[in-house]
C-alpha cells in the first residue's frame, strides 16, 4: 500500500528509530508486522517514512504498557487493515480483563476478611455451580492447561478427582487459587513466591501478613488502567491525525484557494 508524501517530510528507518529509543531493524520489523503503515520506496529501493509512521510509532508504543507488545501489534494490525471496529474489540478485551483482574482481588481480600482467621473448610467433593474442569478454566484464563498441571504440581492448585471419570475438577476455591496465581504470576512473582501466599490465603491468616502484596497488586491494576488511558489517547490521535489527512479538505488549504472575486 503506498502512502502519499504530501506533507514533503521523509524520514529514514534511523530517524523513527532514535526518536523512540529503537534500532533501525526494530522499526523495519515493526512495518513488516503491519503495525507500522507500509512505507513507499526511493528509486534507490530505500525506505522513506512520513509523519504519519511517526504517530503509528508513538500510538504503538503508547498501547504496549496496558495491552502488552502483542496486543498491542494486532491492535495497530486491525487499524492498518482497516479494521478499526476489530482494534476497538481487542482495547475492550484488554478492559474487560483488567475488570476480571480487579475483580479477582476484591474477591481474594473479601475472602480473607470473611475467614477471619479460621482454617477454611473444603467443600464436599460433589459437583457444584461453580465447579469447572481444566480445559474451560485454562481458556478463561488465556492459558495452556499443561501450566494450570504445573501449578497443582507446585501446590498451588487443588483440584480433586472426580470418581468416575478421574477428571480434575475445580471448585471455588480451586479456582480463585487458580486466578490468585495466575495474576501474582503477570505481576512478575516466582512461582516459589506464590506458594507461601497461597497457604497463607488457605490457612485464613488475615490480611496483616498480605498487606504489602495486597497494596502492590492495587497499585499494578491502578498502573495498567492508567497506561490503557494512555494508549486510547495515542491511538485516538493517531486515528484523527489520519482522517484529517485522507480528508479532501487538506488537499488545498484556506489559504490556497483563490480569493473571491470583489463585489461589482
């Protein structure tokens, strides 16, 4: 797709590259991947960028921090596609898992605060409404089953047998165990760090010893949804800047229409 210089400004592969802190191979790499425009070509085969590679840069960058790189490319992809309802969905996905995320720990410090120090009871192994098995659960959490096995291997996870089957099962307990580790484990935290927070939620030993953790969780999920803010601006930007530019409009200026003739 080639795109039209008429702003006059060509900027070389290095130029994106040092305004962002980049190689030259990265921004390359990045148009290959679609989530920079494609930029037209000299006569001597070189790459010429405009403006508008800039703020697709700047939109990219702006939106890793809250979608990750990956979401963060197929966000550009669908915008370069033209698929700029299909971008919208992937940005409300990234909402809605932060939602997920801050519902997780209301319901981890809600729980601590109801056992209020008592040893919490397992359930009666029989199926319940909340009850799921590996391969639902793994997809609710966007990941293989193989690591939730690695997890119960670890101890954080326990899911009982069903009788008949020997499928695992997990409750409601298993399941918040499941989603508690799932997010300590985005939030950098080894798995041999997880497994203390875990007993310590399963033995109800209050919210005291969990504090620091507690207040570090708040403050990555009040960071993610700042950094989601952030990178809707960018990508808001991006999208107008574009639109102005494909507008008839901008092809002739005010100022380079003829004066109007004067009255008789």
């Amino acid at each position: 797709m080639a795109q039209n210089l008429q702003s006059g400004v060509r900027l070389r592969p290095v130029d994106l590259a040092r305004g962002h802190g980049l190689s030259t191979q990265a921004v390359r790499n990045y148009e290959d991947a679609g989530i920079l425009p494609a930029a037209v070509r000299t006569p001597a085969g070189y790459r010429a960028y405009t403006p508008r590679h800039a703020r697709a840069l700047r939109a990219f960058l702006a939106l890793v921090p809250g979608h990750g790189h990956q979401g963060a490319a197929a966000i550009m992809r669908a915008v370069h596609d033209g698929a700029v309802g299909e971008a919208f969905r992937l940005i409300d996905e990234s909402h809605a898992l932060l939602l997920q995320d801050r519902r997780t720990l209301r319901a981890v410090e809600d729980a601590l605060r109801d056992l209020d120090g008592a040893p919490p009871a397992r359930p009666a192994p029989r199926a319940g409404p909340q009850d799921t098995f590996i391969g639902p659960l793994a997809a609710q959490l966007r990941i293989r089953p193989a690591t939730l096995r690695t997890w119960e291997r670890a101890g954080l996870v326990r899911p009982r047998r069903d009788p008949q089957t020997g499928y695992r099962v997990y409750d409601a307990a298993a399941v918040r165990d499941a989603r508690l580790t799932h997010q300590l484990r985005r939030g950098g935290y080894l798995l041999e760090q997880i497994v203390p927070l875990i007993e310590r939620v399963r033995t109800a030993g209050g919210l005291a010893p969990l504090e620091s953790t507690l207040a570090g969780w708040h403050g990555r999920l009040t960071d993610r949804g700042r950094a989601l803010l952030a990178g809707a601006a960018a990508l808001e930007a991006y999208l107008a800047a574009t639109e102005r530019a494909a507008s008839p409009q901008t092809e002739t200026s005010l100022t380079d229409r003829p004066a109007a003739a004067p009255p008789a």
